[in-house]
C-alpha cells in the first residue's frame, strides 16, 4: 500500500525505514495504510470525523506510538483531528510528522489538529517532523494545531521540526499546564525560497510550580518570512522561559512577538529573542579550513539547528 | 503667578526650585505662567492649536529648554502640542514634566504631544517626568504622545519617569533614525493602587549604522496593571537592543509583549525581560541590618529604578 515516494517520505518524517515497534497509524494519501495496537495502547477510527483516538493504559511504560502522514497526491486537502488520552504514570514516545510531495500544479495541505490530555504525573516525548519535496506549482501547506492539557506532575517534552520544502504554515500549540507540570519545547524552523511560516505559542501556567521552557531555533533564508508569536502566561507560583533565536539570510524577513504575562506575584517569567545574520569570521574561519562560502554557510545552519 | 501647589509640582517634575536658567516655558492650569527665550532658542506660541513650538539654532550647545506643565484645578482636560526643531550640530537638554495636583472630584487629564525634529549631528538629552498626587476622587491621567525624526549622526537620549501618583497614563513613543543616528531609551515606571500603565515603544531603524536601546524598568505595586509593548524595527545596517525589568509585588499584573522585526540581513536585534518579584533573600538580608519588611522593600525598589 505504501510506494517508493512515501518510503522516502515516512523515512524524513518519522526516522521510519521499516514498518514501527510497538503502536502506529499510517495515513496516506486520506487513507489508513497500516495500524497497529498493543495491549497497552489502542487506537480506534473517529466516527463523526476524519482522525483517530489514541488512548494509552494508565502505568504504560517505554512504548511508542506513531502516526505519520504523507501525502503525495497533489490537490489533496485535509483536516484530520487526533486525541491523545495518556494515562496516569505513563512513560510514552510520539512520534507524529506530515510529508507532502506535491509534482502537481494543486496545492497540497494537511491541517493535523492533535489534543494531548496527559494524565497525572505521566511522562510525553511528543516529536513532530514537517517536510514538503516535489517540483510541482502546488504549494506544500501544513497547519498543525497542538492543543496539551497537562494534569498535576506531568512532562511533556515537544520536539517540533520544519525541516523543509513546506510553503506555508501556521502552527498554534497552547499548553494548559496545573500544578508541578513541566512543559519544554524545542522548536527547530527552517524556511526558504518564498516561504511563509508562523509559530504561535500559548502557554498558561494555572499551578502552583508548573515550569515552561519554549526555545525556537530557527533561520530564515531567500525571500521567506517568519514570525513567532510566544505567550506565556503565569497565573500562580511558576516558572516560565520563552527564548528565540533567528538567523536571517539574503532578503528574509523575521517578525519575533513573544509576550509574558505575569498575574501573580510569584510567577518568574523570563523572555530572551536574538535575530541576527552570521557572523562573517565564522564563515571566514571555515573558508580557511577549505569549505566554499556556501558550505561553510550550510555546516553553519545545520549546526544551529541541530 | 506659581502658588505654593505648583511650586512643589515643579520641584518634582523638573527638579525646579526656582526659575529654570536658560530658556523655559511653564504651563499652569492650561495658561502660560512664565517664558523665557535666549539668542539661540526661540519659544513661540501655536495660533491654530494649543502648544508651542521651540526652535533652537544650529550649533547651538550646553543650553537648556524646561517646559513644565502643571495641574491644580480638579476637572481640567487638555491636548497640547509642542514641536522642537533641533538645528544641525546642536548640544542641548530639554526637560518636560507634568505634574497634576487633583484634591476635587472630576479627572484631570493632560496629553501632551511632543515631536522632535533633530538635525543632523546633533545631540538631545530629553527628560520627562510624570507625577500625580492630591487625594480627591478625581482621576490624574497622562498621555504622552512622543515622536522623534532623528537625522543622520543624530543622538537621544530619552529619560522617561513615571514616579508615582497617576493614575491612568497610556504613553506612546515613537522613533525614526537614519544612517549613523543613535537612540536610548531609559524609562521607570512605578505603579500603585488601581493604576493602569500602557507604555509602547515603535523605534524604525531605517538608515546604516543607526542603533536603539531601549531599556524599561518598572515596578507594579497593589493591584496596579502595567503593559509594556516595545517594537524595534530593522530596515537596514542596524542593531537594536530593547529590555523590559520588571518587579512585581501584591496583586499587580504585568504584560510585556516586545516584537523585534528583522527586514535586513544586517540587522541585528536582541530583546531580554524578565518579571518576577524580589528574592526572598534580598529581603532579609536588609532585615538583619535592622529594617523593617516595608524599608526592605522600599529601599530595593528604590534601587531598581535608580
């Protein structure tokens, strides 16, 4: 059911040469192209609506489930909704991405809104690859909706990564953290050609020592344009750190609006953002070691990014 | 002309304890209660609108313009506009303030709309302090409006005080700089009671070399609202700083919402804040020395807005 293409594709996404251990869900092309259950981890069609339920035994313990995406028929749009229900005490890696290769001349767009409830004191790695290829005119569009709803004592770490290719996006995650839940977000944006990508996040931190740490990384290259939009709001004895950090090449544009909001006198909440372009002795430095501008330039970007 | 109200106003808005040197223009009430113009700075009233316009000569250096404004009649509401015209190669301080005394029952309200056209190579050191106090119901509210046209090689130097008493202020500053002109921005901002404080910042790096640094220090107190909102704006060969410092205390809420908007490779911006309320420590290690919890706080407060 799966062609060479979207091989190439689950491979970028989701690190995937071969069908996954434990829990996962293909979807090609607004189809089901593979599923598997365990006993700890079921996941079940939605009736009312395209997308899944993935509901995860309360003490689950080092087991992963994944649901990559790929598209490859150009024109196709979708919206698809995927709840997430981790038990208590549960240990868990997700491992969701969306692929697009669009040759076509229609555009393309998968708009994945994904619900994470977290149940108390349960540990979530959550880690979301976004990729576009083809040479086709239709634009590669991805519009993910990442909505956590975090109980006392939880984790969630998120790894959001926009490697390339993808036209235009528009992420909003928000997190709703209660008391003792920690949430850290590693953020990782590439854009280039005429690309438009906007990163907005919400974080609201309802319990007493809930903690945040939301840090984008990213670099913005050609005619592309960005702009990240980080909120994070204190509400009780918390701690939140919102950072980012840009590199701008050639005539990119780069918009960074984070915003604290502090109304408790014990939230602690700290912001830092940086745009700046490379630093010439730094490609210099390489240059002299035998790399071209662009290469240099390149080891440059993906040591950033890493 | 000045009664004893107005003289301690003056005192603390513009550190007057009797006729400024130099060139002056005191407001009292809505009417002009004294001016004083010199060879180089002419001070003329508007005919179409309230307000003045200053003009100071080329080259001119080490002079000084005081334009106090003071309120003691409870109910008053007024707009005025002053424009400056700062000649090329001119050296020169200028110091504004409004201070409302409101005992009576109706607001009190003065927004003064202040540009600043600075010629080329020159340099301005701007003062301006707000300060309320009377302890009517009427309300002391203060909107400054500030816009500054900086040309090449220009210089300013902005020192925005809020120290206490006002009750509404909504304080919009914005600035525009060509090639090599240089812009910092140190604001303190002290609220109390019920006050509301929206302080924005719109600073446009448009030419070579132009640089910002605009850097906010407040402290909300009691259940008092602050919104700092400071936007820097890259168009060029430029680097831009901005920093938001802010204590909180009691049941005060804090929103900082700075935007760094990079449309050049070669602009570099960087953005740090930070709310959170005074260490523990801090606290009581002034205690030992003797204080009282209150003189504690008083006195590191008072530091932080040095």
């Amino acid at each position: 059911m799966i062609d060479e293409i979207q091989k190439h594709i689950l491979e970028e996404v989701a690190d995937l040469h071969s069908v996954p251990e434990g829990a996962y869900n293909i979807r090609a092309n607004g189809q089901m192209a593979g599923r598997n259950t365990t006993a700890n981890i079921d996941i079940v069609s939605k009736t009312d609506k395209s997308g899944i339920d993935i509901r995860i035994k309360p003490g689950t313990k080092h087991e992963s489930v994944h649901i990559p995406v790929v598209l490859s028929a150009s024109g196709l749009k979708e919206v698809v909704y995927n709840d997430f229900y981790i038990g208590e005490d549960c240990d868990v890696v997700i491992v969701a991405g969306c692929g697009i290769h669009n040759c076509g001349n229609q555009d393309s767009q998968h708009d994945g809104v994904h619900r994470f409830f977290v149940g108390k004191n349960a540990k979530v790695k959550y880690v979301e690859k976004h990729y576009g290829e083809g040479d086709g005119d239709g634009k590669r569009i991805l519009n993910p909706v990442t909505e956590a709803y975090m109980e006392e004592g939880s984790t969630m770490e998120m790894e959001m990564v926009q490697i390339k290719g993808v036209d235009s996006t528009n992420r909003m995650t928000t997190a709703e953290l209660a008391s003792g839940a920690k949430l850290v977000v590693r953020e990782r944006l590439l854009t280039h050609g005429d690309q438009h990508a906007v990163s907005g996040y919400t974080v609201t931190l309802n319990g007493d020592d809930a903690s945040a740490d939301v840090v984008s990384r990213s670099v913005a290259k050609d005619h592309s344009y960005q702009k990240f939009d980080s909120r994070i709001v204190g509400n009780a004895k918390c701690t939140g750190h919102t950072e980012c950090d840009a590199i701008i090449m050639g005539d990119a544009k780069i918009l960074a609006i984070p915003q604290l909001e502090a109304n408790n006198i014990d939230a602690a909440l700290i912001h830092e953002a940086a745009i700046g372009k490379i630093a010439g002795e730094q490609i210099i430095k390489l240059m002299t070691l035998g790399l071209t501008e662009e290469e240099a330039e390149a080891q440059i970007v993906n040591g950033f990014l890493k």
